[in-house]
C-alpha cells in the first residue's frame, strides 16, 4: 500500500498535521510513566518521639529546645537525622550538662528500628501523609504504586491491543484519551492510598492503549524513507514532556493539582483525535475497501492531489493487494509470533531489547532522589540528555541501519554502567554525569526500538507484535525499581544487574534484519521472504505504477519515499 501513499502526496500536509497531533500526547506521556518520582517522592522526616515519655514533656523548658529533645531520642547520621530508627532508651548524656539534673539517668540508648509506636498513626516509627494511610517503609510505599501502574501496562495491554484488531487503530486510540483523562483527573480526588493506586492501575491500562495505537496509526499514513526522521524527531515529545513534567512540578507542589494538570489535557486530545483517518492499512486487511478509499480520497485532498482521486478506484487497491487480502482472512494470535522461523528471530530477539531497555532506562530514571540534588533539576538534566542522544540516533539510524544503532545503543549504555562502578561514590559529579550519558543512550535505544518494531512486524499482526514486546518492555520497568533495593546488600549489584542485562540484549539485537529502507511488510510471508526478492519486486513493479499514473495526469513527478 505504500505507493498509494505517494499517488495521494506522500509526505504532504495531511501527514505533518496527522504526525504532530498524534504526537502531542507524547508531551503527558512521560508524567504518566515518572509522575511517582513527585507524587510519591520521598520527604525529609524521622521517628515520632514516644508521647507518654517522660522526657517528651522536657519540651516547656525554656533550656531545651526541639533540636536538642531530637538527640536524645534520633541517632544522627551523614545526612543529619537517621531515617526510620530510633534509641530504645534516650542518651540523656546528649542534653546540656545544666539540664542533666532534670533528667532521669538512663543508660546509652540501643539503635534500633522501632517495630510500632503507642500512636497508631505512626506504624513503624514514622509517618508518610496521614490523610492517605501512608503507612511503612519509604521504599515499599513508592515500589506499590509504581508496580501497580506497570503491572496494569503490561497485563492489560492485551485489551486494548485486542480490541484495536477488531475495532481499528483510530476507534480504541480515542476511547484510550477518554479514559486516561477520566481515571486520571479522578486519581487526585483519591480518599485514600489503596484508591489511588486503583485509579493508577486503570489508568496504566489507557496509556498502553494511547502508545501502541499511536505507534501503529502514525507508521501506516508515513511513506518509507521518511519514517527514521519522523519516527526520531517525534520521539523529542517525550524528552522534553520530562522536562515539562520537573517544570509543573516545581510549580504545583500539591500532588492532586500535579495530577490533574497531567491528565485533564487528554480530553482535549480526545477532541481533536476525531479528525484522524483510519489506516487505509488496516481497513483493506479488515475487507473495508469502501472506507480505505475514502480514506486515501480524504487524504489525497488535503494533500492537494484531487485529480489523483479518480484513478484510485477498489480495482486499483485490491489489484496491489491481492495477496494481503487473501492472508487477512485468516486470524492471527500471538502464536503466529513464534510459528516460522523469521518471525520467531525477530520476536524472541525483541522481546530480549525491550525489556532490557526498559529495565535500564527506568532504573537511572525512577530514582532521582539518589544523586543528591534537587529532583527538579535532576529531572529537567535527565530529560535534557535525551535530545543530543534522539539526535545521535537519528544519524546512526539514516547511515548505518537500525540493526547497528540497536546493539550500539545498548553496548555503549552498558560500558557506562559498568564504569560507573568504580567510580568512588565521594565524586559524585562524576557519578552523576555518567548516569546521565547511560540513560541518554537507554534513551537513544528506546527511540530505535519503537521504529524497529513497527517496521519488522507486518500489518496483519503488528498491534499483536507490538503488544507481545511492549509486555516485556513493561515487565522491565517493573523489575527496575525492586532491583534499586539490591543496593542494601551489595552498592554495586543494581549496577552490574543493569548492566549485564544490556549487553545480552545487545547480542539479541546483532541477529535481527536489516529494516533500513525496506519498505513495511503487510503479511507474514513478506517477513520470511528476503528482501532482494519477491517482495521488493512487486514494490518497484508499485512504484512504476505510480509514476505512469502520474504521467497520465500530466503532474510533475514526486520522490519515491
């Protein structure tokens, strides 16, 4: 179908509307996935001093002040109070020696981490956000709602993706914008934490839907040789929305006017993406010629190529697309994935990058807190790394393929990861600046992954493909933040797990085909076919097709993209 493209303008205005539309979500889709990193990020704060001891009433003294009662009851640590611990007994040596006497001497407290304390609303000795039963340890907290709302992603991506084979790209695409703002404008008016995390569940399952259907409806109105650009270029919505996400931030420090400001914009886009065509794609495989004609008509409009409209009748279309209508009555699952030899290389091989990827990329991503700094400017650097490493994608992609810049991304993400090891943790300018470069190359292999894709699974099955891979990609994102905790053990080991992980999936990469100029394959018998074969030449047998239409109305000739 790529040649009706160029008959109806190729890269026209159509296209740059339909792509800069589709893309504007992108700008909120970075909040949704690194909204926790504000919502629920970490506050300064230490054990609750035990109401009925004697030594909480020392406070009406004038002698004593609040730092000075703090001593006796928290240990001091690097960072100033220790979080979550508190001596058993109070070190009343800690007092001035003019109030000793008013003290009851005790012996030197034992450090502990108290179990519970008499006030109920300080389980295990500290308390989070009373109005939300924020209840126990800091990180155990913030791994519930990021675990739900990745766990929703992945589990419940196969709804909407199923869906979208049997209502369109367009029709679940809308529905998706409409649900992601209801679920998540209602998150902020959440009573309690458990319903906030329900809201964030469903709302995990909205965002699948809005990334996999704009993925697939954008590549399927993109001639070939534009898609790298597009595909790159389109991806800086989501850098630069994690730099607007450190901005609102910054600026709404209430965490339900953060969430509802993040959210409410998709009825807008859920307005707007009526105006959107259906892949002409999708409606011939689905037996809708009728509707992919209007489609390519309204298109060809827009575009400017009205006297085309006559020459693309159904006998035109079904004469190019004979073979991918006859494959389109049969049904596909997820097991067609794995049937044949090509398409099983390319899925266990992709399954193998997306999760590493996203197992690296929200691991640096998810723990701002860590570097020391403010998680605003933190945040706001995190994202602005991402435009020199698209940039750098964008290059390797147009010159040296998607299967080189693949597996580069990911070696080189890895190099950085191991070297960061043995940087000694007092340069922490160093260590900070290197975690910059490893997840602007994550970044770098994200942008390639989502392009790969689109263009190794063929039509008939790419929303099942694309959902197939994406649940690994999830299934990383979730196991990125538990494996943060491994730190306790050993510094080192979320390193070297992170680290490893990218360069097994960089072999992975190695074994997949070259999709650099070769244009989208419709059917499955197109992926096993080579490319200097059969399929490519039926396409150039397409594209003289074009140019004598072309002639035939007398219009100057457009580039074949």
């Amino acid at each position: 179908l790529g040649f009706l493209c160029i008959i109806v303008g190729g890269f026209g205005r159509y296209q740059w509307i339909h792509v800069t539309l589709i893309s504007l979500p992108g700008l909120l889709m970075a909040s949704q996935n690194l909204l926790n990193n504000f919502v629920s990020g970490v506050p300064a704060h230490y054990c609750s001093l035990p109401a009925n001891h004697s030594l909480s009433n020392l406070s009406h003294l004038h002698q004593v002040d609040e730092k000075q009662l703090l001593k006796v009851f928290i240990p001091p640590d690097s960072s100033g109070k220790r979080l979550c611990y508190r001596y058993v007994n109070e070190v009343t040596s800690l007092l001035p020696v003019s109030l000793s006497p008013v003290c009851v001497a005790v012996e030197s407290g034992l450090l502990a981490p108290p179990s519970q304390t008499d006030d109920s609303d300080h389980l295990y000795g500290w308390s989070f956000n009373g109005s939300h039963n924020l209840w126990g340890p800091v990180r155990q907290v913030r791994l519930t709602s990021v675990n739900l709302f990745f766990v929703s992603c992945e589990h419940c991506n196969q709804t909407p993706l199923f869906l979208s084979l049997r209502f369109g790209r367009r029709s679940i695409l809308i529905w998706s914008y409409l649900q992601l703002a209801v679920l998540g404008c209602s998150s902020a008016l959440s009573p309690t934490y458990s319903a906030y995390c329900i809201f964030r569940f469903l709302s995990g399952m909205a965002v699948s839907g809005v990334i996999l259907n704009a993925v697939s409806l954008k590549v399927e109105w993109i001639p070939t040789k534009s898609r790298t650009v597009v595909g790159t270029l389109t991806s800086f919505f989501f850098t630069f929305g994690q730099m607007v996400l450190a901005g609102l931030a910054y600026w709404l420090r209430d965490w339900r006017k953060l969430q509802v400001v993040v959210c409410a914009p998709h009825f807008l886009f859920f307005a707007y993406s009526w105006w959107y065509s259906e892949s002409a794609r999708w409606l011939v495989l689905n037996r809708r010629s009728e509707d992919a004609l209007k489609s390519l008509h309204r298109v060809a409009r827009i575009n400017g190529k009205s006297e085309m409209i006559d020459k693309i009748t159904t006998e035109v279309l079904h004469s190019h697309m004979k073979k991918e209508i006859e494959s389109a009555r049969s049904t596909f699952t997820v097991f067609d994935l794995l049937r044949t030899p090509g398409m099983r290389r390319i899925s266990i091989c992709l399954l193998a990058v997306w999760f590493s990827t996203s197992f690296a990329y929200y691991g640096l991503a998810m723990d701002l807190q860590k570097f020391g700094v403010s998680i605003y400017l933190m945040q706001i650097i995190f994202g602005a790394v991402d435009i020199p490493a698209k940039l750098f994608a964008l290059g390797t992609l147009s010159y040296l393929g998607r299967r080189v810049s693949q597996a580069g991304c990911l070696f080189l993400s890895a190099a950085i990861i191991f070297a960061n090891i043995f940087v000694p943790t007092e340069m922490q300018t160093l260590r900070t600046t290197l975690a910059c470069l490893g997840k602007a190359f994550t970044s770098a292999s994200f942008t390639t992954v989502y392009l790969y894709t689109g263009e190794l699974y063929p039509t008939v099955i790419r929303q099942t493909g694309m959902g197939f891979v994406s649940t690994m990609a999830r299934a990383g994102s979730m196991a990125a933040p538990a494996v943060l905790i491994l730190d306790e053990v050993l510094p080192v080991l979320p390193s070297l797990v992170y680290g490893g992980s990218a360069v097994l999936a960089g072999c992975f990469a190695c074994f997949l085909p070259e999709t650099l100029n070769v244009p989208l394959p419709d059917t499955i018998e197109d992926v096993e076919t080579p490319a200097n074969d059969q399929y490519l030449q039926e396409n150039q047998t397409g594209q003289k097709e074009v140019r004598s239409l072309m002639r035939m109305k007398r219009v100057s000739s457009y580039p074949l993209y």
